[in-house]
C-alpha cells in the first residue's frame, strides 16, 4: 500500500494530535501514511545551551560546541522516536503501512523537500499544532509552494460558561 497521506506535525509532546483523523482517513482511502515530524531550528537553541556554547565558543573549543548541538539534536531525535513507535502500533492494528521523518527546518521548506521524494503522497494534512499556529505556518506560501491539497485540522472549540 502507497502512502498517499502526508501527516505534517510539529514535534513535541502534542505531535500526535490530529493523528487518529489521519488513521482513519487512511483507512477510508485504502492508504498508507508518511508522518513528516517537523522542529523549528530555534528548539535546537535552548537558552542554557546557547550560553554554554557562547562560552566555549568564546574560548575557542568549537569541538565542545559541536557536541553540545548534536547531543540536543539527539535527545529531541529519541523523544520523537518514542512517539513514531506509538505511531507505528496504531497503524499496524489497522493495516495501514507508516513511513517517516524527522526534519529540522521551517515547516514549508520540511514539507516541500519531502514531497519531492514521495510523489504518491495526494494530500497533506496539517495536524492541530502546526495549524493554530499563526507564526508557524504562512498558508499562502505553503498554498504557493505545494501543489497537493492541504487539510489544516484544527482542535475541537471549547464551550464557554
């Protein structure tokens, strides 16, 4: 079965919503999915990180500076990991076929480079985290960019007292 459904997410602890709709989509259309798990190149610069590597930096151990980026890279890598193997359960109870990838880069960019290396790929659903993000997503460049129909999800509205 060929993956006709890209899932864009932002990865965090809130990557997998949206995800369900995304099974169940799949499951309707016969297809598999390809969850594209997208971090901003600002997560890879917390705050103490920055700083330590400020002052190695300043020292002159790129070295220490080098390690310290690609130790954060790894960490984020292992908690996303954590959540493709959830990913991975749910469509293998449901006979879906699950491709993946981690990308570290703005959110279009990620998508596009990715569509061009999967052209059955027919839609892109944005999950609910991507989407309610104004900053994060410029629609009409990702509209511009990206020839495949875009679904933005969004989270169910609260009623209010």
């Amino acid at each position: 079965m060929q993956e006709k459904i890209l899932f864009a997410t932002k990865g965090g602890d809130d990557c997998d919503n949206g995800f369900s709709y995304a099974v169940e989509l799949a499951k309707t259309l016969n297809a598999g999915i390809a969850v594209l798990m997208v971090y901003s190149k600002q997560t890879l610069t917390a705050l103490e990180d920055t700083m330590a590597a400020v002052a190695f930096a300043e020292a002159g151990d790129t070295e220490t500076v080098k390690w310290l980026l690609q130790e954060q890279e790894e960490k984020i890598k292992e908690a996303a990991e954590s959540k493709i193997k959830k990913f991975v359960e749910i469509c293998g109870k449901n006979s879906i076929s699950l491709v993946y990838r981690t990308a570290f880069d703005d959110t279009i960019t990620a998508i596009k480079d990715f569509l061009k290396n999967r052209p059955f790929i027919d839609m892109v659903l944005l999950s609910p985290n991507l989407s309610a993000d104004k900053k994060g997503v410029d629609f009409k460049k990702l509209l511009k960019n990206i020839t495949k129909p875009v679904v933005a999800m969004s989270l169910p509205v609260k009623a209010g007292a």
